[in-house]
C-alpha cells in the first residue's frame, strides 16, 4: 500500500467520467454526551477496523494530519486542500466530466473526496467530512431525520452502532432512486481523534449495495 502523492498519484489515477451525487452528513453537540447517546442502542461487539494493505489501495490523508481512509489506488481523489491548485482541479474536472465550481463546492463541504475511474464499469464516489461542531455520535434515527427533511427519496435504509476497540462507529445504509439510475449509499460515522468532532465517510455508487458496503468498510477513519 502507498500514500498517495498528490500530482503523481491524480495523474495516473484519473481515467473516465463521474456523475455520482450523496448527501452531507452533519450534525452538532459533544462528547461526554456521546457515552450515554450509545447506551441507548444496542451496541453490537465488532472487530477493530483493519482494511488489509495492498498494492490495490491508497492512503489519502485528511488535511489536518490526524488520520486517512483507504481507497483504491486507481481511483482519482483531491483533499480541500487542493481546492486553489487550478493544475489539480482541472485534472479532476477532465476525469470526472464534472465542471470547476462543482469540484471546488464538494471540496468547500468535505476534506476528502475520491471517484472511479470510467473503465471500471461503475461510477462511485466517496467522501470524508469532518464536523469540529460536533463531538456527538450520531445514530440511526438522525440520518433517517436529515434525509427525510431533505425531501430526499430513499429505501432499503438500515443502520447500526457497533463498539470496536479503536471506538464506536454508526453505520448507515440506503438506496436513492434518481431518475433511470439507483444509487447505493453507505456511511461510516465515528467520533474524532481527541473526541474534538466527528468524522463521515460516504459512498455512492451506481453499482450495487454490496460494492457501497465494500467501499466504506476499506474507508474506515484510520486514526
């Protein structure tokens, strides 16, 4: 496995055409609180995340230093940080089949944010956001709350909190329908590093739940 080297690594990653859309995930309060907020559910035991390293996947690193998620190594990715290099943005824009503005917006809203490459049959992409407004973990219920105060349409939602030795994470999954096309979304929200905010990372893909569920358990917040 490598650490992605931003010009080099974009370069040779970026291959097709992204046209994939999700929605945000935020919310606010603090951590003391976070304790009690997962007694209320029931907590499932499960192992420490631990995406196995290969040749096949990236470490992409959040701006701030504190931690990375795994996605493949073919893939195209930016970090907000790459939100002013016209030379990297215009290599996403050429990849992605997607314009300036709305590379530079997503990179106003997430840290992260990754796509497939147009030969691999899926159009996919995954997103990291961190919320330093929020120190809560959030459950289930909030996102069935966000999405259905969006107007979003979605089915086939289900979620879990799961306690790990490395912290306790929700999960989320659903399906929206958009036009001719379903798009599967899976998510994983976990509290940051000093338990100063919390961390989301978001798939969508036109492939199938499967490869969304896929996908988010490799992008796991390594800490």
């Amino acid at each position: 496995m490598t650490h992605l080297s931003r010009r080099t690594g974009l370069t040779a990653a970026f291959a097709g055409v992204l046209a994939a859309s999700l929605a945000a995930c935020s919310g606010s309060d603090n951590a003391e609180d976070a304790s009690t907020a997962t007694a209320q559910e029931t907590l499932s035991p499960t192992p420490e995340p631990s995406p196995t390293p290969t040749s096949a996947h990236t470490f992409v690193d959040f701006p701030d230093g504190s931690y990375v998620v795994m996605i493949p190594s073919n893939w195209a990715s930016l970090t907000s940080d790459d939100a002013d290099d016209d030379e990297l943005v215009d290599a996403y824009v050429q990849a992605t089949g997607q314009n300036a503005d709305t590379v530079r917006q997503k990179l106003g809203t997430y840290q992260v944010i990754g796509a497939s490459p147009a030969d691999s049959g899926e159009t996919t992409e995954i997103t990291g956001q961190v919320d330093y407004d929020s120190a809560e973990l959030r459950m289930k219920e909030y996102f069935i709350q966000e999405l259905e105060e969006s107007g979003i349409q979605y089915t086939d939602f289900d979620g879990t909190t799961l306690m790990s030795a490395s912290g306790t994470y929700t999960t989320v999954s659903y399906t929206l329908n958009q036009g001719e096309t379903q798009q599967y979304v899976a998510a994983i929200h976990t509290i940051a590093p000093g338990e100063n905010g919390t961390v989301t990372v978001t798939v969508s893909t036109d492939a199938s739940a499967e490869r969304a569920q896929e996908l988010v358990n490799s992008a796991v917040p390594l800490f």
